[in-house]
C-alpha cells in the first residue's frame, strides 16, 4: 500500500482520565511531581477537541477508577486495516485495561485477534510506518508479542527493535508524515535509529529533535499534532519550520506518568 494510506483514519477511540491517575498511574521515573488532575483532564479536552476536527467518527470510553492508566489507550490495541490486536501489556495492573478496547473494536467492526501465552506487549512499542512495522523489545514489549503482531498483519515485514532507553520505542520516535520518522537525539534514539537504518525493508527521512518526547507526534489527515513550546520549546521550533498543517498541543501533566501524544488515541482508519 502507499504510506499516505496509513495516516488515513476515519475513527478515532479515546478513554477519559481516571482521578486515581495522579497518585497511582506507573512512571518509570519518579520526579517528585504529582500531576494535577484537572489540568491533565483539560489538556486531554483540547487533545480530543482537536482529534475530533481531524476524523470523521470519535468515541470515548468512559474511565475506571481501578486502572488508573487506562486513558492510555494506545497500549491495548494494534489496529491495521480492519484487525485489531488486542496486545496483552507489559505490566500486570494494566491487563484488565483491554476488556473495554476489545469490546469498543468489535462494536466498531473490527475483526479482532487477542495475543495469548507469554506475549507481552505494549502498543507504545509499535511504530507502523506504512510499509512496515519496527517493534521495539522494551521491558513491556518481548520477541513473542513480536512473533504474534507479524502473524496477526503478515502483509508486512516486522523488525525488532532494542529500546535502550525510556519505556517504549516511541518514547523516542513516530511518524510525523509518509515516510518521514521523527526521532530524539538521546543515546538510545540514535541506537534505535540505527537498527531502523539498517534492518528495515524500506528507507525513510528522518527528522531530529533536540528531545526524546517531542518526537512522540501523531499524523492525522495531513495534520501534524506536535508538542507545544511552552514544554519542549527547541524540538518545537524544529516543527515550526515545517509547511505542513500543523497543531501544537502540551500533554505536560501525563508527560509525569511517561504520557505523550501518541499515547491517548488509537487510530481506525
């Protein structure tokens, strides 16, 4: 298929935040700092405000309480075509989170397939560029998630990826465009970049940026939605010399429980 088709969507699946975010959603880095909670629910308004003006059809799943990460829905589900994987997550708290993304893909149609045995999986480990998929092998992410994502989508090649560094591989890169990955400047994003360089099936522009999470962007329709400079102010700046539409939007408060743009939606095309 031609890439562009791949940043195509016509739906779009949101989870509202839950209020046990702020004192029990998983970090891999305690800062110190508590997000505040309604700052993080009007961040995540605009951040579906602004998803909505872009697809066709959005649907968000109410919150629960008990799974306090459960807004990020990017991790439960692998959607290609018209199959979702329903992945089984790298933590334990967070397997209850794909009953509701499970069932909201069934309402939508969606043909779906659940990993099984000793996969796990992280959607936030998944970069699909189009043409292909890199998984990255993370402490979320193992070689038999890998195994049954390339069953599950067997037309297309499927590359490991170490994650060296941060939680997931798009921790530190996604797609900003057909053909173009947008990545960090860190140690492990310059590995990353490297394995993509050398063992992915096809060749692609890469876009730098001076931080690890201003790399995590999302495609949608034309639309670049980037991080806002009020955040990542230099990686901002590289975006604003792009010509493409764009939209800067801050995920400041759930980038304090290892959120980020590409975390909260999952795509349908």
């Amino acid at each position: 298929p031609r890439p562009v088709m791949a940043f195509t969507y016509s739906k779009a699946v949101l989870r509202e935040i839950p209020s046990s975010l702020p004192g029990a959603a998983l970090r891999q880095c305690p800062s110190g700092h508590i997000p505040d909670l309604e700052r993080a629910r009007e961040q995540h308004r605009r951040y579906e405000e602004v998803i909505r003006s872009l697809v066709p059809e959005m649907h968000v799943l109410p919150s629960d309480d008990t799974l306090p990460d459960c807004c990020f829905v990017e991790d439960t589900v692998v959607v290609c075509g018209g199959t979702a994987l329903i992945t089984i997550p790298g933590h334990p708290s967070r397997r209850e989170e794909t009953r509701a993304i499970k069932e909201a893909a069934q309402r939508l149609g969606l043909k779906t397939i659940e990993m099984v045995g000793r996969a796990t999986m992280d959607g936030g480990d998944v970069l699909f560029t189009g043409r292909e998929f890199f998984v990255g092998l993370s402490t979320r992410t193992n070689q038999e998630g890998l195994f049954q994502l390339s069953a599950a989508f067997p037309g297309y090649p499927v590359t490991g990826v170490a994650v060296m560094g941060g939680l997931h591989l798009k921790s530190f890169c996604s797609m900003a465009g057909p053909d173009l990955i947008c990545i960090g400047s860190s140690k492990a994003a310059c590995a990353g970049r490297e394995v993509m360089e050398r063992e992915g099936h096809h060749k692609y522009t890469y876009l730098v940026l001076p931080d690890d999470i201003g790399a995590n962007c999302l495609y949608i329709n034309g639309t670049l939605i980037h991080v806002s400079s009020d955040t990542f102010p230099n990686s901002a700046a590289v975006f604003e010399q792009l010509t493409c539409k764009r939209v800067a939007l801050s995920t400041q408060e759930l980038n304090l429980v290892d959120g980020a743009l590409t975390c909260c939606s999952v795509l349908i095309p």
